[in-house]
C-alpha cells in the first residue's frame, strides 16, 4: 500500500523552563493511503497534539511529516493553508458553524471563500453531499435547530467539499449519545469505503472497533497498535471485533 502520511521521529514541547513538557517525545507514525486509523490512549498523552501535527496545524520542535510525498517543512504558511484546505478534511467534536446561516450555507461557506469559485458547482455538490449524508430536505434549517448528530452531519459535508485525501477526526462522536455515534461512524465508513484515509482521535473503544488499525498513545509516544481487522465487518462480527479491542486495551492497562 502506498504511503499517504509520514511522521518522523516527530518531537513536540509545551511550555518553557520547569513548565516544559515533551507532549510528542520522538514519535514515528506511517499512514497508508485508503486507511482507516484510530488514536486512543489516556488523557493527555498526546492525541490531539498529534493529530494537529501531522495535519500541519501545528509546528513541531524536530523531527518530519511527509503528505502524499510534500514535506510538510518546505511549505510557507500560505502553501500549507492551501495543502490542508485542498487536500484535508477536519472533524471536531463540535462542529464550528455559524449561528446566522442555514445548513446549506454552513456547508458551502468554506468553498464559497475561494477565488474563481462556481457558485452553482458548489451549490450542486453541497447538495449531493446532503443527500448522501441524510440531510436532504434541511438545506434551509436554521442550525440551532439541528440535533447534535445532524450537526456533525454538517461538519462532514463541509469536510467533504473539498474532496479531501484524508480526514482528520478529533473526537468527532464525542458529544454524539450512542445512536447518533453508531450513525456517524457507519458514516465515516461509508466515506472509507470510497477510498479516503481516515484517521480519528477517540477515546471510545466502539469507535475504535470500526477502524483498521488503533494507535495506543503513552506518554508523547505511541506505545502499541492493534488490528480489529478490515472494515467490512458485518454486525456480527462487530461485538468480537470490539471484544478483541477490550481484551487488548485492558492488556495495555488502559
Ligand atoms: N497549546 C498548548 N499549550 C500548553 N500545553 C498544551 C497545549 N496543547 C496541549 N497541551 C498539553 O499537552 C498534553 C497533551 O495534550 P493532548 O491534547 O495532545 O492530549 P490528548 O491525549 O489528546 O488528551 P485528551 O484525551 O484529554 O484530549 C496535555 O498535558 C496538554 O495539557
């Protein structure tokens, strides 16, 4: 399988003088293209952290992260800004949208603030991305009229816009009760299936067993991964995928 992100001997500190703290200590990470990967680990191991690092949000101390053959390094601000809006798609456990816009315009403003864009392209494919995600028919719905689950359904679509080689989730079922994180992640699914790299921050074990691979994160470092198996799963197979995850996380004393 071919590379599509690698992170190198990546170091990342926080702080200054006694308050200086190695949140990313020396971690190497490959990710295939086609991937679907999963982040767990205890609270403040450096999860997020790095996730915002290898997306380029974040700068690191040393170290290298390569995307589809680009180090990230050689880039300036503005060709990175470009690289994440062109070729990546983020998902936060609350989507942040604006208050004053319906769905559709939520879903189409990134694509909007673009130069030489064609409103009526971007019109049709936020469109379609609804109907893909079950939104159709809430184009005009205010967003504080939205659940939680429809809302990340929006954060999906605008991360979707773009057509992006990968996306990035950081707790994207955080927030979501259990229903509306099973529909989320048969979502994200549906969106793997179709040959985009995923990879997600959770701490929730369910959400792990869905993907392909888990990184366990200790202390800045990843510690251990774990393979429930290719994503295809049928309900069946689900609950021993899951078990299989638990066995493994508890042997990891997490
Ligand atoms: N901007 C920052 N400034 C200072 N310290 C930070 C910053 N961002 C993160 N940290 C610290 O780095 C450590 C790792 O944070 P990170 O958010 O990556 O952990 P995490 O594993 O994602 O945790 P959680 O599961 O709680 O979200 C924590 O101790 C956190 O307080």
């Amino acid at each position: 399988m071919q590379q599509l992100l690698v992170g190198e001997r990546i170091v990342k500190t926080f702080g200054a003088g006694d308050e200086k703290r190695k949140v990313l200590d020396d971690v190497s990470v490959e990710i295939n293209a086609g991937e679907f990967v999963a982040v767990m680990g205890p609270s403040g191991s450096g999860k997020s952290t790095l996730l915002f690092a290898l997306s380029g949000m974040d700068g690191v101390d040393s170290g290298s992260i390569r995307f589809a053959g680009v180090d990230l390094a050689q880039l300036n601000d503005n060709a990175l800004a470009d690289m994440r809006r062109t070729s990546m798609g983020f998902v936060f456990q609350q989507p942040t949208l604006l208050k004053n816009l319906n769905i559709l315009d939520n879903i189409m403003l990134p694509s909007l603030r673009k130069r030489r864009t064609n409103r009526a392209q971007v019109t049709a494919k936020a469109h379609m991305l609804m109907e893909k995600t079950g939104l159709a028919g809430l184009e005009k719905r205010d967003i504080t009229q939205a659940s939680g689950g429809q809302l990340q359904r929006v954060g999906i679509c605008r991360a979707l816009m773009s057509d992006p080689q990968i996306i990035f989730g950081d707790e994207p079922t955080g927030a979501l009760n259990s229903t509306a994180a099973n529909e989320i992640m048969a979502l994200l699914g549906e969106i793997h299936r179709t040959g985009t790299t995923i990879m997600l921050v959770t701490h929730d074990a369910r959400v792990a067993a869905r993907t392909e691979r888990v990184l366990f994160m200790l202390d800045g470092n990843i510690a251990g991964e774990y393979r429930p198996g290719a994503y295809d799963a049928t309900r069946d197979d689900l609950k021993a995928r899951e078990e299989g995850l638990a066995a493994w996380l508890a042997a990891m004393k997490f």
